[in-house]
C-alpha cells in the first residue's frame, strides 16, 4: 500500500488535525469497530498545560522498573514519529509503526464508507495507540492527553487513576481565554468513580473542589509544601520522609515527580519505595532543561506558563549565572507574553527562525536585550566561543524547535 514508512507518516500527518465536535459518539463507534478488549488492562490519563510528557515517563520508568508490561502513548514528538506510541518506553520500530499506519489506513477507509467522514489525524494515532498496546498485551496503559481533555481523543476510555498536572495559558482558541475554561476542559476527563491526583496550582483548587462536588470522584491536592528540596544539580527531594533523586533538572520537576509518585501508591500500593526510587533516577526525557553540551540547555518550553515555570528553575538552578536565550517560537504562541517573561531573569535574548509550516516572522522587539539572528544552528556555535564558566545558553521556545535543535546540531 504504502511503499516506505515516510510515505505513511506523510499521508497521517496530512490528515486533518482536529474536527468541529460537541462529543466522542461518533470516536466511541470507531473504537467499537475495532473490538478491543483492554478491560484487563490498568490504565493512567495525564492531563494538563505542561508536565504531562515528563509524568507519563516517570511512571513507565516506575512501573517497568516493577516488573509491568507498559504502553506509554505522548505528543507530540521531539525527533521523531515512533516517539508518539512507546513499548516499556521504547520507541515503536519503523517496522511496526508500518503496518500499523497501513493497518488504520484500511481502518479509515472502511469507516469512510459506513460514516462517510474520515477520522481526523489525532484520532487515527489514538486509535493506533489502542490497537498496538492491545496486540502487546500491556498490564498498564499511560496515555497522554493531546489537547484539553473533554474532547480529546483519549477520553473514549475509563481510567483507574486520572493527573492533571498544571492549568495555564495555551490553546486558548479551542479550549477559551480563562484559566476556568481551560481548567474545565481538562476536568472534562474525570467520570464517575474516578480518583484524581493533581498538582494545579492552590489558586485553582477552589475551581476544582466545586466541580468535583457530586460527580463521585476523589480526589487528592499536592502543592510545593509537600516537597522538601535538598539540592538542584543533581535534583534530590524528601516526600513524606522518602529520599528521592531525579536525573532530570528544573524546580518544575519537583511537582511532576511527586505526582507520579503518589499515582504509584494509589495504583499500585504494593510497589516498593526503592523501586519507584531507581525508576525516577533512570528517567531521562529528552528536551526538557536537557544538557546538549556543557552550559548548553534545551527546554521545550511553549507557552507563558512553562516560561514561568522555566523562570524559577533558572534562578534557583542557574544562581549567580549569566543567562543567555535562543528563542524561537510557532505562530500561534503567545510570542510577546513568552518574550516579556524571558526578559526578567535573562541578560539577552537571541530570536531565530527555523523551518516550520506554522512558523512565522516573529515580532520585532525595540530592545537592547534583544537581538535576531537569522541561523540558530551556527548562532549556537558562535555563541559557544563566547561563552565562559559564569554562561549558560538555554534555547526554548517551542517544542518543534527543540526538536529542530537536537536533530541538526553536532
């Protein structure tokens, strides 16, 4: 059908992204089509503005590390398409992710003809998420909602145990322009009987308490002040008098982390402390504060809320550095709003371009801490030689960038 897997990828990625839709009903009846049976299987939403990819490793890295077959399902991807649907973390082969793209192909058409509509591109990967942990036989699913929750494609299913990591600024034209609309359509995953464990902010748990109220879900709150940090390189913490290190850096770690942990012991009370403790330090999850080379650091960070939370992980881990920023960013981001808070813990900024279809011209900045340079790849290589131990370059933005970043820098 199909003559190489990048033929496959392009006619996926060329589907539409979303659809106008008030329900899953006609998801619902796909999914029936494909008669999977994944009763026998636990199953993990993450939701959330930022930190979902990062808890969705935490606890694939947690519960391979305890024996389980795991299926992790994120997006987007930072390198490459396999990235999207993971087997004990890793990647799907190119091998398999053919004749999976083949296999929904056929699926499509088939539905066409019944329903005469095409699923959309977010709704074919989510199918294709189900259909291959199904043929894996995986004991726990995690899955990664792919943009606000009530009607994402992930919602079709019933979950054990629901996240929600954090509530800010991002998607506003489909999910709405307050921080209770958004927090509304990411509530939108929980159904009766659920547990939900979440680490919004306090000023938001009024909004959440109220909705929560005779929906029959419990719930439990986790703040800042139920994490002791110990130190910042390499990131060590106590909770409720457990040790835990992180390979990963960025005081935004610290929330994402204890959610994970808490999901471990509501799930699966019988994982012991050590095990969660070597599957948090053998996490790794690639773009996120990542050392790419010494004083040299990729966040994937795109919207206003991740710059905030970026922000504080600089002043705390960063203390006493000079702070550079390559910055670049998709068209449809809060490009201004991103800049403004950059500006306040950065000693200049560097705006470049990379190639992207929803790239476009950033706006120009009437300020001596900000310049433009056209090539971010040889601007990294410039800014290196001026670089001295009291330096660190950190290059965010978007997460598209970062990927662009990792795959053409050497």
């Amino acid at each position: 059908m199909f003559n190489h897997l990048g033929e496959a990828i392009q006619w996926i990625e060329t589907q539409v992204k979303f659809k106008p839709k008030t329900d899953l009903i006609r998801l619902n009846q796909a999914y029936a089509l494909l008669n999977l049976d994944l009763s026998h299987t636990k199953k993990i939403h993450v939701a959330g503005t930022n930190g979902k990819g990062s808890v969705c490793a935490y606890l694939s890295r947690i519960l391979i590390e305890a024996g389980y077959k795991v299926g992790t399902y994120t997006s987007p991807y930072l390198l490459k398409f396999n990235e999207r649907i993971r087997y004990q973390f890793e990647d799907m082969s190119d091998d398999d992710l053919l004749i999976l793209i083949e296999e929904i192909y056929k699926f499509n058409q088939r539905f066409i003809e019944t329903h005469g509509e095409s699923l959309s591109f977010f709704e074919l990967i989510t199918l294709m998420s189900l259909i291959y942990f199904d043929k894996k036989k995986v004991e726990v699913m995690i899955m990664e909602v792919g943009l606000g929750g009530l009607l994402d494609a992930t919602n079709i299913l019933n979950y054990d145990v629901s996240i929600i990591t954090s509530i800010g600024f991002d998607h506003m034209k489909q999910l709405g322009n307050t921080l209770e609309s958004i927090a509304y359509n990411k509530l939108g995953i929980l159904k009766p009987g659920n547990h939900l464990i979440t680490s919004v902010d306090p000023s938001m748990h009024h909004y959440f308490r109220d909705y929560l109220l005779n929906r029959s879900v419990s719930a439990e709150f986790y703040t800042s002040d139920d994490v002791i940090k110990i130190s910042d390189i390499p990131l060590v913490f106590i909770v409720n008098k457990e040790r835990y290190e992180l390979s990963l850096i960025g005081e935004y770690q610290l929330l994402n982390a204890l959610v994970s942990i808490k999901a471990i012991h509501y799930l699966f009370p019988n994982i012991k402390e050590e095990t969660i403790q070597k599957g948090l330090i053998t996490t790794k999850w690639l773009g996120r504060l990542e050392e790419i080379e010494k004083g040299i650091y990729i966040d994937g960070g795109h919207n206003t809320h991740a710059m905030e939370a970026l922000k504080q992980s600089a002043l705390k881990t960063f203390k006493g550095k000079k702070i550079w920023i390559l910055f670049s960013a998709l068209g449809d981001k809060d490009i201004t709003g991103m800049i403004e808070i950059l500006k306040t813990f950065s000693d200049h900024i560097f705006l470049t371009e990379f190639p992207d279809s929803r790239f476009q011209a950033l706006p120009s900045f009437d300020d001596d801490k900000i310049s433009l340079v056209k090539e971010p790849i040889q601007a990294i290589k410039d800014l290196q030689q001026q670089m001295d131990e009291s330096t660190v370059l950190m290059i965010t933005g978007s997460l598209h960038f970062a990927g662009y970043i990792k795959n053409n820098y050497k």
